[in-house]
C-alpha cells in the first residue's frame, strides 16, 4: 500500500528520526507513485522549518547487482551514488536520511535529501547573452568531464537532470536523478552514452556533423584537462568550436 499524501495543513517542525517518522511523514507528491519492477516508487516533498525535503518512498522497487543478487532498492542504489560523486567534488542533493526495512508489505526503503535552492533545470537557462551561455557550456563540461574521467556514466542524463545556480556572473552546476549511475566497462562509453542522451533531449546541446556545439558555444576551457583516452577523444570532439552556418 502507497503512502497517501497528507491532507492534513500542520507540517511538521522537526526532521523525523527514523525510518517511520520519515515514512510516515505529511507532504504533496512531486511524482505520483509509479508502479514498475514489481513494486512502486514515488517522490513527496515537505517543509520544515526554512528547508524543504524531498522524500523519495519505494516498496520492492529493487535493482539487481553482482553484490546485491536477490534486489536491492534503486533509492539505496542512489545514495551510495549520491555518496560517489561527492567524493569527486561534485554538487548533487544532499542526503539527509536513508534507511530499509523488512515489512508485511514487502522490502521499503527511503531516501530523504535537500533541497538544492536556488537551482533551476538546464532547459530554463533561456536567453542567456553570449558570454553567460559560454560560461555555462564551460561549467557542465568541467562538471561532466570530472565524472566521466573517473569513469561513471549517468544513464538518465537529460536537462532536467542537469541543475544550475548563478552567482553573480559564475554558474554552478549540479547533477540529480542518480538511480542509474553506473561504471561502463568500455572506456569512453560513459561520455559519449550521456552526450548523446543530453544531445538528444536538451535545447542548450545541439548536433552537428556528429558533434556537439552547445549551439556553438565554445567549452575549449575542459579540453587541455582531459586524459588522452577514449573518453578524453570524445570531449575533445564535443567540445571543440563549431563552424558557423
């Protein structure tokens, strides 16, 4: 049985300590409960205090792996990710609780994370000047590239996945959704599987002749960094000034 969203106006103002509290804590759906590898998951969001939470609930919603062989909850999947590219220095949400549980209604789990405030989806950046679309070409390839030379690969790399925040002139960037991030075993399969993806859904990343321009944005900035590998000829590839016309 699904978590009903709360009806009720009083929101809370402490975090939950355990898994229950978190459970069974009030808040809207951001996405109604799908049904899917033969469980369901959904994502509610709730305020307390100044900070809101996002409060992603599953029920034998499970992935299976080498060390997980029998199912393991894609949220968990997703924490230990989360945990992964922090330790690369990238922004992602941060996590406030996790935990799993045995029920009567089979194998639970929840991952609670922060909101990132103030960052607004890559397909919002609209009508950037020329200068600012530089500068955030620039930043997700710097981003992208850190992740990709350390060889993961996001596997649900669309614009709404792709986070950004301006200070002043500097953007930052950030990743969400990060269920399906894996480790290829081909090198050079990650960034070229995620910029195709991105190419493919995003406004702000365009193909031409088989490359990416970022509407002709120069990225130059990320290429000297990159190892000379399969995965660094694709960013030199992506990431080179395309011609006009």
């Amino acid at each position: 049985m699904t978590p009903a969203a709360s009806t009720d106006n009083a929101q809370p103002t402490a975090l939950p300590k355990d898994f229950d509290g978190w459970w069974q804590a009030p808040g809207a759906w951001v996405e109604e409960p799908n049904e899917r590898r033969n469980g369901w998951s959904g994502m509610m969001r709730l305020r307390i205090g100044d900070t809101l939470y996002y409060i992603k609930k599953q029920c034998d919603h499970l992935c299976r792996t080498l060390d997980h062989p029998f199912g393991w909850p894609t949220a968990s999947r997703e924490r230990v990710n989360i945990g992964r590219l922090q330790a690369l220095g990238l922004t992602v949400p941060k996590p406030v609780f996790h935990g799993e549980r045995q029920s009567a209604e089979g194998y639970e789990a929840v991952l609670v994370t922060e909101e990132l405030a103030g960052f607004l989806a890559l397909d919002t950046q609209t009508g950037l000047d020329a200068a600012a679309r530089a500068a955030l070409a620039a930043e997700t390839g710097r981003m992208l590239g850190i992740m990709h030379r350390a060889g993961w690969q996001h596997s649900c790399l669309y614009d709404k996945h792709i986070m950004v925040r301006w200070d002043n002139d500097r953007p930052l960037v950030a990743l969400i959704d990060l269920e399906k991030l894996r480790k290829p075993l081909l090198p050079g399969k990650a960034a070229r599987h995620d910029l195709e993806q991105l190419s493919g859904t995003s406004g702000f990343g365009q193909k031409r002749n088989g490359r990416y321009c970022f509407r002709r944005t120069k990225i130059r900035a990320q290429a000297p960094d990159l190892p000379k590998n399969a995965a660094g000829q694709v960013y030199l590839r992506a990431y080179r000034r395309q011609p006009s016309g």
